[in-house]
C-alpha cells in the first residue's frame, strides 16, 4: 500500500471521472482535459448547493414548528394556573 503512494511516478486522476490525466496535464489540473469533467463537477455542485439550501430551509421550518409546539406546550401550561389564581375555570365548555 505504502509503496503505491510513495511512488514518485503515481498518476493523477481526474477529480470527476477517475480516469487517469494525460501525462502532460498541467500540475494544478484536477479534471480531465476539455471541458465535459470540469461542467460536470461544477453542475454537481451547483446541485448540491440548492439541495443543501432546501433542506436548511426544511430544518429551519422544523425548528420553528418546535418553537411553536414549546410556545403553545407554554401557554397551556400557564393558562389553568392563571385562571386558578384569578378564579377562573380552565375548562372550556
Ligand atoms: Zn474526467
């Protein structure tokens, strides 16, 4: 394993498709030559940014019905013994 890493001939790959790079890429190439790898990649990320951004949106919208559910599990709490200290009944009727 060690002596595949170690070797100093080791061949990049391209960050998409995993094919080895031509020998003459240019060293900070990550994608294949032309550009079908580097579209693809950034297309990807795209995706993964607007997926990423739904679900905060999803997360958010759940921790607000949290906050709700917390606000209401409060008030319903604080009602019967408000109405208990001003002699109200707390049962609706
Ligand atoms: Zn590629």
């Amino acid at each position: 394993m060690t002596g595949f890493r170690a070797s100093p001939m080791r061949r990049r790959v391209c960050a998409r498709c995993g094919k080895l790079l031509p020998l003459r890429t240019r060293s900070d190439a990550i994608y294949c030559p032309g550009d079908r790898c580097k579209q693809a990649a950034w297309r990807a990320e795209k995706l993964s940014e607007e997926a990423n951004k739904a679900f905060k949106a999803r997360v958010e919208i759940a921790v607000n019905a949290h906050a709700d559910r917390d606000l209401l599990e409060f008030y319903r709490n604080l009602l019967p013994r408000f109405h208990a200290t001003h002699g109200v009944s707390s049962t609706a009727e």
